[in-house]
C-alpha cells in the first residue's frame, strides 16, 4: 500500500528533476526521459497492478508539468507499460542492449505519439529541426536506460541482498534475450 | 468465466479507455486546469524550487571556482608585476644614493679647486698585509702612482699600482702608509701611519704638546704628495704615558673604507684630466 502512496511523489520528484535537467544540460532543447525510462522499467520489472498505477500517475504529472494538453502523455505512458510489458513476458529483459533498443524505440514512439497528437488533432506546427532533436533525444534515452536499468540492479542488490524485480516473469516461459 | 479469463485485458482495456475519455474531453473543451493538476503543480512547486536551489548552489560554487582559478592567475600575474616593479624600485633607489654621492663627489672636487679624475670603486682588498682599493681608472685617464685619492669624508689614500685602465689606491690604514699631517686646533704636525683596524697612528709629536681627543687631524701640505688641508680623521685617545719622546695618538679615519663606491683622484696642479690622458697615451 505504501507503494501507491508514494507513486505521486516519486512521480513528481522524477518529472520535475528532468525537466531541471534538461534545461540545465540542454536549456530545454532536448527532453531527458526519465519518466520514460522509469515506465519501462515498471513495465519490465512489475506486476500489472503496480506497473499501471506508475504509469497513469507518471504520465498525468508529466501532462500536468508540461502544460500539455491532459491525457495526451498519459496515453502515451500507458501503451509504452502495456507494451513494455507484454514485451518482458515473451523476453527475459536483461540484456543491456535490449533494454536501450528497446528504450528507444518507446522514445520515437512516445515521440511520434506526442507530435501526431499535436499535429493533426491540435493542429499546431512541429519545429524543423524536430526529427533531429527526436533522434538525438532518443539515442539519449536509449543510453540513459542502461544505465538506470543496471543502477537499478546494483540498488536492490545492495539493499535487499537480491534482485527485488526479477527480470523473467514468473510462471512464464520467456525467451532469453542472451540466446 | 469469461471475466475471469480475460481479467486482465479487461483491466487494460478499462483504462485505456478511462484515458482516451480523459485525452478526447480535454482537446475537444480544453477546460482550464483542474484540481488534480493544481494539487500537481502545487506538490510540484516546492520540489521544483529544491533542485533549483541545489542546482543554484553548484553552479554559484562552480562560478566561484572558476573566479577563484582567474584569481589565482590574476594574483600570480600581479606579484610578478610586483617582484618587477620592486626590482625597478631597488634599481632607482640605487640610483638615487649614487647621484647623492656623486654629488657629494662633485661638489669636493670644486671646494679642493684641484683638477680631478673621478673614478668608481671596482674592489677591495681588506686582507691583514694590506688594505687597498681597486678603482676603474688607469694611466690612459693620466693617473700616476703616487696621486691622492680622496672621498666625500676625506682622504682616503693613495695611488700605488696603475695599469692603463685600473688603480690600486693603498688606503691611509694600510700599515705602509705614511702621511704628513697637523692637528687643526694647535697646528701641530706628525705623520700619520696606518695601523689597520685601528685607524691611524700619528707618530713624532712630542709629549709636551697639546694634543687632545676629539681633534680634527688634517694634511699638512709637506711632502708634496698631498694638498694642504684634506681631511683626514679624528683623534680618538692620546697616551701621554707611554715610554718614549712622543706622543702615542690614535686616529679614527672619517671615511669609511668598507663603504666607498665612488673617490676623486686629484692631479698635479695644472694638469687637466683628458690632456693628461692623451700625453699618456
């Protein structure tokens, strides 16, 4: 239950730090996507339950921060946990290099979402230079989570002596992503 | 059975569908912000103003660090400049006391109306069988052994050994000096020997004249060595006591030898310092 309570903190204290992040490092050009990272860990790492709360609450609080229009990156949060979970039930999720594909290819597809959404049902204008700050950005998060993944393991390690997330769903024959 | 089953789709599928509702309401009324994205953006504002707080902080203490790299360069360059301007300083400082002292120089040369050879001390020679000094000026500059050497204070000695561009003058304190001199006051006449440490030692004035401590001891003028009146030092004690005819008096030179930079050569009368150098050379 302790959980739930904190998901809206945790949420907020992850959105407001990207976007300090990202205006320190990049002065706003470039979104750093934490938020995203941390979806798709839930999404790997969690129960149904628990994953979906993360991503409802994430995706509000970053619709709420961004000023964009309410829903839009919650829909978008959702399908990426969706599918980063029907993902981890076929995968074992463990190999570096799955995770950071894997990031950013939700991070286009969080992308193109966003922009769609902006283009043709808000009908605003996207920037020239979008497709390079969108490649950029997600080669960005593809790094980043690796490194949130394996920061992530070496916590809970540390803590609890084990990995508290298993990266293979139990009950599921996934197939390793080492093979 | 079927709800069972398909529990999970289900769920997936109720809030998707919670959320297209939510995303489709918004755009379509684009209704201003609710509670729930107050109490966000209200829970958000505290954290917010945390990282930029310690975001603040780094780069104030970065900014800092980097004034403080500039300082440094900046400190090392001014003292530098410093050492430089100090070094500039000594050097006009040096200057100056050479001026003063050449001036000093200048004006004994025009009280003695004598011609004169300026020259300036090159070395020194303190050691127990001698006390010498070596000057820049030689026989092109028409010196000849022999010739008095004074400074602001006084006599000071003697030509002895001269090569074309250097002299040796040997000091009134070297023991194998010997110089006619008076006491001002009573114009009593001895010579004074160079008795090393000690000064001077006149020699060859009887007991029953009136010598005293504190007089002024003065060329006399005799021998043709030395012009009358230069001066030489002070009586500092009189032994009226000692075995003998004469007196046995003590001199303190005026000059100090360890000090002199800068002395006067007197010439011959009549000999003027660039003819006598051309007929020399």
């Amino acid at each position: 239950m302790i959980f739930y309570f904190f998901i809206p903190f945790m949420a907020i204290g992850v959105v407001v730090f990207q976007t300090v992040l990202s205006d320190l490092l990049f002065s706003g050009w470039v979104s750093i996507e934490l938020s995203l990272i941390v979806v798709i860990y839930a999404g790997f790492r969690m129960d149904l339950i628990k994953g979906m709360s993360l991503a409802l609450v994430m995706g509000f609080v970053l619709d709420s921060i961004s000023g964009t229009v309410e829903g839009l990156f919650t829909l978008a949060y959702l399908m990426i946990f969706t599918m980063s979970f029907f993902v981890s039930l076929r995968m074992v999720t463990e190999k570096q290099y799955l995770i950071g594909l894997f990031s950013l290819f939700c991070c286009v597809l969080e992308s193109l979402l966003v922009s769609l959404v902006d283009r043709l049902i808000l009908s605003r204008e996207t920037s020239a230079d979008a497709l390079l700050i969108l490649t950029f950005q997600a080669i960005l998060t593809g790094f980043l989570s690796v490194g949130f993944f394996y920061a992530m393991r070496r916590i809970e390690n540390s803590i609890y002596g084990k990995a508290l997330q298993p990266s293979q769903r139990p009950g599921t024959s996934g197939v390793s992503a080492e093979t | 059975m079927f709800f069972k089953n398909y529990r999970t789709v289900l769920f997936i599928g109720v809030v998707f569908l919670a959320v297209l509702l939510l995303l489709s309401y918004n755009i379509k009324y684009d209704s201003a912000a609710g509670l729930a994205k107050k109490a966000v953006l209200e829970a958000a504002t505290p954290v917010q103003k945390f990282f930029t707080f310690c975001i603040n902080g780094v780069e104030n203490a970065w900014k800092r660090y980097i004034h403080l790299v500039g300082l440094e360069e900046e400190n090392r360059q001014l003292k530098s400049k410093i050492d430089a301007l100090q070094a500039e300083l000594l050097l006009y400082k040096e200057g100056n006391k050479e001026a003063q002292r050449l001036k000093g120089l200048l004006a004994l040369g025009k009280e003695l109306s004598y011609p004169s050879v300026a020259a300036r001390v090159i070395g020194r020679q303190q050691a127990a069988l001698s006390k010498t000094i070596w000057i820049d000026k030689g026989s092109s500059d028409g010196l000849k052994p022999g010739f008095p050497v004074i400074a602001p204070a006084g006599l000071i000695g003697r030509l002895t050994d001269v090569t074309w561009h250097s002299s040796k003058v040997m000091l009134l304190i070297d023991e194998n000096s010997n110089v006619d001199v008076l006491i001002q006051r009573t114009r009593v006449q001895g010579i004074a020997r160079g008795a090393g440490s000690r000064g001077c030692v006149v020699k060859y004035i009887s007991k029953i004249q009136d010598v005293k401590e504190g007089d002024t001891v003065l060329t006399s003028g005799m021998s043709n060595l030395f012009p009358k009146g230069l001066q030489i030092g002070k009586v500092s004690y009189v032994d009226r006591m000692d075995v003998g005819l004469f007196l046995h008096i003590q001199v303190v030179p005026f000059a100090d030898f360890a000090k002199i930079e800068e002395v006067l050569v007197l010439l011959p009368d009549g000999q003027t310092p660039s003819a006598a150098g051309k007929k020399e050379r």
